[in-house]
C-alpha cells in the first residue's frame, strides 16, 4: 500500500511541478477542438479540422509570443494545446 501511495505522490509531484500556463494551454485546446468537432459533424473527417485548427492557433499564439511581446516560443504550450484537442476530439466521440 505504501508504494502505491509513494507511486500517487510522485504522480501528481509532476503535474504539480507543469507550470499553469500549461494547463490554460490544454484547456483552451479541448474546448476549441470539441467547438470545431461540433461544427464540422457533417464532415466525414470531421477530426482533422479540429486538430489542425487547434496546432495553427497554438502556433499562431506563439508566434505572436515571439515576435511582438519578445517571448520565448515555448513547443509545450503547442503540445499542451494538441493534448488538449486529442481530448476534445476524444469528448466528441461520446
């Protein structure tokens, strides 16, 4: 019991040391792929708008991080936001 406790902690020690814009970065990927999976329910591939719209906004947001407020353009945050449309996908499907 004690390692599966210790097993617990060490799990959310790492969600725990993700930084929160991570997390903004994840939740705002969920509800703009399950938005466009909404919309394009007709569609027969109805995945792949939602998921590409997705990566161009994370990509976009960074890029305007970069280029006009001089930050770091950070890949996590663009993989934060494709998990967060894989769920929302995933949330579609249900």
């Amino acid at each position: 019991m004690k390692k599966f406790l210790d097993c617990i902690y060490r799990i959310f020690e790492k969600l725990a040391a993700i930084g929160s814009d991570k997390y903004l970065h994840l939740l705002v990927g969920l509800i703009l792929a399950f938005l466009l999976g909404k919309l394009f329910a007709h569609v027969e591939a109805w995945a792949y708008p939602a998921i590409v719209g997705v990566l161009l906004l994370m990509v976009a947001k960074e890029c305007v991080d970069y280029y006009i407020r001089k930050e770091q353009f950070d890949w996590r945050d663009v993989v934060a936001g494709l998990l967060g449309a894989v769920v929302g996908v995933l949330m579609c499907l249900l």
